[in-house]
C-alpha cells in the first residue's frame, strides 16, 4: 500500500524483493510481512507476524485508507472467483465459465 505512484511502486518492489508478502510505504518509512513460503506465508513467529501487521494495518489507515481491514481486502480482491471477471497473472478470468477470456473476443461480450 502507498499513496501516491512513487510509493505503490516501491510497496511492490517490497513484495518482490521478500518473494511475497504485504507492504505499506511513505516516504517517512518501508513496512513490510514477508509472505516467502509459495508467497502466501511466512516462517516468522507468529507473535511478530501479529506485531508486524498491527503495525501495517495502522499505517494504511494513517496514510488514507478507510477500509476497516485494508489487507484483508486486498487478499481478497487477488482470488480470480470473486467477482465474475477478475484478471490474474494468466490473463482474465470468468469464474462463472470457469475459464479464460481472449480480451479481444467480441463474441464474448455480447454473450
């Protein structure tokens, strides 16, 4: 999370460098949850995992955000079935077709 250009770029930069993960970024300061193991979880110890994204969570909402669980969501929003078109790594996703979409398929949209 960051708000501005700058910042999202360097949040996910953040993300790549730890092989995964979570990651909030000012110019004031880089927070971050490794997520190495496949991306999706951590080795850490679960008592500083917690510290770690009390803090994070604190700071999205300091920097504007007014979701009440900003990470949460985003998590969310990256699961190519929740809503009916969602674009992923592999390109755009119909989870009520269960199948890939061509971008340029005209057909598609008029069906």
């Amino acid at each position: 999370m960051g708000a501005s250009d700058r910042d999202l770029l360097r949040a996910l930069n953040n993300v790549i460098k730890n092989r995964g993960g979570m990651a909030v970024v000012t110019d004031e300061y880089e927070k971050s949850i490794p997520l190495p193991v496949a991306g999706l979880m951590t080795d850490m110890d679960g008592l500083e995992v917690a510290e770690r994204y009390k803090e994070i969570d604190r700071l999205a909402k300091e920097i504007g955000s007014s979701i009440s669980a900003p990470f949460m969501t985003l998590s969310f929003m990256a699961l190519t079935v929740i809503p009916s078109l969602k674009l992923s790594d592999r390109g755009l996703f119909d989870s009520e077709r269960l199948r890939f979409v061509d971008l340029f398929d005209v057909e598609y949209a008029y069906a």
